[in-house]
C-alpha cells in the first residue's frame, strides 16, 4: 500500500506540533490571527504548510 502523506509532509506536521507544544504556534495570515489552542488547528496548520511546498499530501476533505 501506498503511503498517504510524505514523510515529508510528516517532518512538517511535528514541527508545528513542537511550536504548538511550546505555546508559540499563531494562525491566521502574519500570525495575527491568536495562539493556536487546539491540536487539530495544529495538524491543520502542518499540512497546510507541506501544501505550500509541494510535498505529497492528499486534498482537503470537502465538509
């Protein structure tokens, strides 16, 4: 079986789960947007960083 995500998109993930750990992981453009307080804004936020740099990561799931 294939993997999903690159491992990659992987290294992203954890940094930003180290940042939000540590207290210091903002959202919103510029990190104006506030501290981030839950882990899945967190994983979110990962992601979406390994998208900017084109690293293999599914779409996101249409809600």
């Amino acid at each position: 079986m294939a993997r999903k995500y690159s491992k990659g998109a992987g290294t992203d993930v954890k940094r930003e789960m180290k940042k939000f750990k540590k207290g210091t992981l903002k959202s919103g453009k510029g990190g104006k947007g506030g501290t981030v307080t839950s882990r899945k804004q967190a994983i979110a936020i990962g992601l979406s960083e390994a998208r900017k740099k084109g690293k293999k990561v599914p779409k996101k799931r249409a809600t």
